[in-house]
C-alpha cells in the first residue's frame, strides 16, 4: 500500500504549492501531461531525472484508488 505523504509533497514554498513528487520540484500534473499526449513513462523519467519509477507508479496507483474509490463522489462535490 502507497501513502501520499511518501510520494507526493505540498509545500507553499515549492511551486506555489502545487503537489510535486517528494524530494524534487517536479509537478505530478506533469506525469499526467506527459501520458495524455502518449509519452511513455520511461520517456519522462528521461525527461525528468529526479523522479524515480517507484514513485512513478506509487503516483499512478494512488489516482487509481481516489478515482475507484466508493467516496469518490464526496471527492467530486468537494472539488466543484
């Protein structure tokens, strides 16, 4: 099991508060761009050398159990 606070970080000193992978600077939204437009995850690793494949994948399973999750229309309402 992943916990957020192992693998992303939100600080409002580091890019305005923006939830980057721990230990960088690096957006998770990023990630998320990079797949939508069909760019691999070896290929952003390459772009982005601090984030590391396990944090890659922690990060994917974590959005996987919030948008699977039985809450996740109490999720939905909040961000509205």
């Amino acid at each position: 099991m992943y916990h957020v606070k192992d693998y992303i970080q939100i600080d409002k000193d580091i890019l305005s508060g923006n939830p980057v992978f721990k230990g960088t600077r690096v957006p998770i939204q990023s990630l998320f761009d990079h797949v939508e437009k069909g760019i691999s995850i070896d290929e952003f690793l390459n772009d982005f050398p601090t984030v590391r494949k396990e944090q890659v994948i922690a990060v994917i399973e974590i959005a996987g159990k919030i948008l699977t999750s039985k809450n996740i229309e109490q999720i939905y309402e909040t961000a509205a």
